[in-house]
C-alpha cells in the first residue's frame, strides 16, 4: 500500500485505502491467473497421479509434476498414503525411485502421490510487482477510462494502448510478455487439496 502512494504522490484516506486495496486485490488475481502460479511463497499440499516414466531415462518408478513455481523444499511425499524418503527433484518434477503399480484387476488406477511442498517468492520479483501497481494505477487515475478531458483551458490526454481497449485493471499485451516468463504453459490436474 505505501508503495502505491509514493507512487502515486499522494496520502490515501481511509476510504481511499479500502479502495486501493481492493483494487491491489484484483490486479493479483489478474496476474496469478494470466501466469497460472501463485506468486508470493507459500506451503500446499496437493495429491496428484503418479505417471509412469521409462525406467531407465529416469532411474525411477514415476513422477508427478510439482505446478507451483519456483519449488523451494519438499518437506512431505506419500503416496498412497505411505510416507516415503524414496524421491528427488528435477525442476518441478518430482521422481519417485521405487514403487510397485497395482497388477489387474487394479492396473488401472495408478498410485496418488500425497506431496506438501513450498514455492514461490519472497519478495515478489520486482517485474510482477510493478505490473500490479500500474494496473491499479490506472484505474486509480483515470477511474472512468477517458482518453482525453477538458476543464477550463486546460486539456489532459491519457495513456491508451495502440489497440484502443480501456484496460483498467487488465493487463496490457506488454505486460503479458514481460509476465511470459513466469507463466506455465502446460497444465496439470489436482485431485484433491488436503
């Protein structure tokens, strides 16, 4: 919040902090589903179905794909609500070493890997940060989106994207890139949060 008032030059009233929070609120949640990740560091378990790998690529029986990023420590893996210490990390994958897959007539449900895990950042990457507060900037500026006004002699013109599109809270396509770079691209299923 004192961020968006030094950058804004002003002292908010109570209301206007309320609002100025709201809005930061809203511009988080723009970004977290554009990059699909939950940005600031935080602890979650998830189950998730192992996949079989090639044994001899990986050296292990499956994997599970971790979704958050960037992992920072595996703290718990349990699958089929068996602790094991049987595992390691490869970027946001998840090797499990040793397990035997069910035999028909259960072959066809493959083991749940139960994993509690802690990602993200702390302090959010100053890029995401900035892209926030301009969106709330905006609309925080220019509330009704006005491309130009006039008031006595004098004439205010606004920043508008070469598309034209009033923004608001949303993101500009130079912000989508500048966020690529923390956006996962391939999605992964959850089962289940515990």
């Amino acid at each position: 919040m004192a961020d968006l008032a030094t950058l804004l030059g002003r002292t908010f009233t109570p209301q206007q902090e309320l609002q100025a929070q709201a809005l930061l609120d809203q511009a988080s949640s723009v970004v977290r589903a554009y990059v699909r990740q939950d940005i600031t560091k935080a602890t979650t378990t998830d189950t998730f179905t192992m996949r079989r790998v090639d044994a001899l690529r990986y050296g292990c029986a499956g994997m599970v794909t971790l979704p958050q990023r960037p992992i920072e420590s595996v703290t718990s893996v349990q699958v089929n609500g068996v602790e094991t210490a049987d595992w390691w990390l490869d970027g946001n994958e998840l090797l499990l070493r040793a397990w035997s897959w069910a035999r028909p007539p259960a072959a066809h449900q493959p083991p749940q890997a139960t994993v509690t895990y802690t990602h993200g950042w702390d302090p959010v990457p100053g890029d995401i940060a900035a892209i926030v507060m301009q969106a709330v900037n905006r609309v925080m500026v220019n509330p009704s989106q006005l491309r130009s006004e006039t008031v006595g002699g004098e004439s205010v013109t606004y920043l508008i994207p070469t598309t034209g599109e009033a923004l608001g809270i949303l993101l500009s396509k130079t912000e989508m890139r500048v966020l690529d770079r923390y956006r996962r691209t391939s999605a992964t299923v959850r089962i289940r949060s515990v």
